[in-house]
C-alpha cells in the first residue's frame, strides 16, 4: 500500500467534511429562483430581469444590502416556496461536503407580509427533514430582527413556540449599529429558560462593546461575525478563553466593505489568537459563493494553509449545537480526509 498522495490545497479545501453554522436561508434565494416564484405566486419584483438584479447587487454598507434583502424576500409566500428555497441551498451545501447546516431564518419579514409562521417553518423544516437523505444534518434558528422592537420579538416567539421542536436556537440579525444586544435582553432571558441555544450578530459593523453585550447580556454560545473584536485585546482574550465560537463569513465582509480587500481579512489573526473561527457564507446568493467559495477564496487571498484549513474544518463541528456523539463521528471522517485517523 502507497500512502495517499498529498492533495492540492483546493481539491482538499473542497472535499474536507465542514459545518455552515452562519448561512441566512432568505440569504441563499437566487435570483433565478426569486424571478420562478415571483411568477409562481403573481408577485411584482421590481427588476425587469435576472440579470438585472444582478446589477443590483453591488453593495456600499450592511444597509444597502438588507434592502434589497428584503425586498426578494417578497416571493415567499406559500409553504413550497420556503421548501424550494431551503432545498436548493441544502444540495448546494451537500456538494460543498457540508455534512451539519444550522440554518438561521427571519420570521419577521414573512410574518409581517401576513404569512403565517407555520407556513415558514412548515417548508423549511420538511427540506431539512429530507435533507436527512442526502447525508446532511440540517437544523433551524430562528432569528429576531434587531431593528425591530422587544415586543415583536416577544411576540415572533410566542407565534413559534407552537412549534418549539422544529428550531434548536434564536439569534439575533438584521441593522446592527443603534441597536445593541441588549436591547433583547428580556427576550434572550426567556429563550434561554426554554431551553433554547443562544447566537447573536455582533462585531459585523458594529464596536467590540456589543460582542460584550451579546456574552454578558445576552449570553450567547457563538457570536455571529464577531470580526472587530480583534480591535480589543481583552474580548480577544475572553473569546479564547471561554472558546466562544466566532462564524466568520470572509466574502460577506468583503461585499459589505467590512474590508477592502479579501488580503486584508483578519480570519489569520483570529486563529492566531486562539479563537475558535469558522468560516460560512451568511448570505450566499448575494455576496457571490456558497462555502467552498468562501474557503477557496479566502485561502488564496491570504496564504493560509493545510493546517488552517483542518483547524478550520474542525472548529466548525465544535462550534455546532449537534450532539457529542455526532460531533465525534463529524471528526472521525475529518481525520479520514486528511489521514490523521
Ligand atoms: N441578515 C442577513 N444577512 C445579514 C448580515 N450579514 N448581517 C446582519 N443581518 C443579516
Ligand atoms: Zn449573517
């Protein structure tokens, strides 16, 4: 028996057994898909064409990106459109060897259309029922729009509890600057006596004070973005010490001019630092590549090597709220992949 020959960095970077733990649902509509359901359901988009739309997506800020968001989000209606939408992003994640997907969704957008909630999580929950079949765990949390008040998040809650089996956790999404974690804090409280897991967006745009917030306050397991942190050398430290997940989303960054260049990404000094980085893709459709973009990317933009790239893969399955046993056999088939069994 020869030992396998060492692959090259893409072919490994595309192939390793990963988990998505950052990837917005509404945020993996495609344009062709948004134009199908547009007609499908006789709603009106304002684009006269995919391609079109496409031109569209040439983003200033987080703003600038959410309103367009939004607006997609529009052609949503039925219970088979949210299936279409989250099975779409499922093969595509199965592809990228994306064997747990923990898949954030906003009620809110569709709720205040006068879609129902179980409409939502009815066809979102089947795709990831199905999922099941193509080798891919795939599990639900549902976010709270911070730009938004307390009381509708209270009130999305109670509309989703009838179907508390269905999420494993809330977070926390949506205009960060101006509206800090601890805006959710009551909100957060109950979520956390139910028994549910806790994320937050913080430290996308918005200052290290809010990564603080979303620990303390809110108490978050993972923190979502988390990137200006490294402008505090105590939360870097308090993020390494307590191993509190960062799901970091390279090309997201890069669109929302986080940072100007994919070189000038901190993802390197994070790992550097000890924190336990992931990397997702938060919105795919719209910021130009699903994961394995994401990786293949970022890896060439910055130098980063094999080693980061098991670290990488291991620290998504760590990150993840799956099971122990199941986080074992995650990282059994990592070490196959890169023959460390
Ligand atoms: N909703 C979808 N993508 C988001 C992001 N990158 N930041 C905050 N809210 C979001
Ligand atoms: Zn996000």
């Amino acid at each position: 028996m020869h030992p396998a020959p060492p692959r090259p960095l893409p072919a490994l970077l595309a192939a390793m057994p990963k988990a998505e733990l950052h990837i917005h649902i509404e945020g993996s509509l495609e344009p062709e898909l948004m134009f199908r359901l547009a007609q499908r359901n006789g709603v009106r988009l304002p684009y006269a064409s995919v391609e079109d739309l496409r031109k569209a997506y040439a983003f200033s800020n987080l703003q600038s990106f959410l309103d367009i968001y939004y607006a997609g989000a529009s052609v949503l209606v039925k219970e088979e459109d949210f299936y279409d939408m989250a099975w779409a992003y499922l093969q595509r994640a199965r592809h990228d060897n994306v064997l747990r997907a923990e898949i954030f969704f906003d009620p809110q957008t569709h709720t205040a259309r006068g879609v129902a909630m179980e409409t939502v999580i009815g066809g979102l929950y089947r795709a990831c029922q199905d999922a099941h079949n193509l080798g891919l765990d795939a599990e639900l949390i549902l976010c709270f729009l911070r730009h938004l008040s307390e009381e509708d998040a209270f009130d999305t809650l109670e509309q989703a509890l009838p179907f508390r089996d269905r999420f494993i956790g809330v977070g926390l999404d949506s205009s960060e600057v101006g509206h800090p974690p601890e805006k959710f804090a009551r909100v957060f409280a109950r979520c956390r006596q139910l028994g549910l897991h806790l994320v937050a967006h913080a430290g996308e745009e918005g200052p290290p004070e809010y990564v603080w917030s979303a620990l303390d306050v809110l108490k978050v397991e993972r923190v979502d973005h988390g990137v200006q942190s490294a402008k505090d050398p105590a939360l870097m430290k308090r993020l390494a010490q307590d191993r509190i997940p960062l799901t970091v989303c390279p090309l997201s960054n890069l669109k929302l001019r986080v940072v100007p260049t994919l070189e000038q990404h901190n993802l390197r000094a994070l790992l550097d630092a000890g924190l336990v980085a992931t990397v997702n893709s938060d919105d795919p459709a719209y910021f130009g590549g699903y994961i394995n973009a994401n990786f293949l990317q970022t890896f060439a933009a910055t130098g980063l090597d094999v080693r980061h790239a098991y670290l990488l893969a291991r620290n998504s399955f760590e990150a993840s709220f799956a099971e122990p046993s199941a986080k074992q056999r995650y990282i059994e088939r990592l070490d196959v992949e890169f023959n460390t069994a």
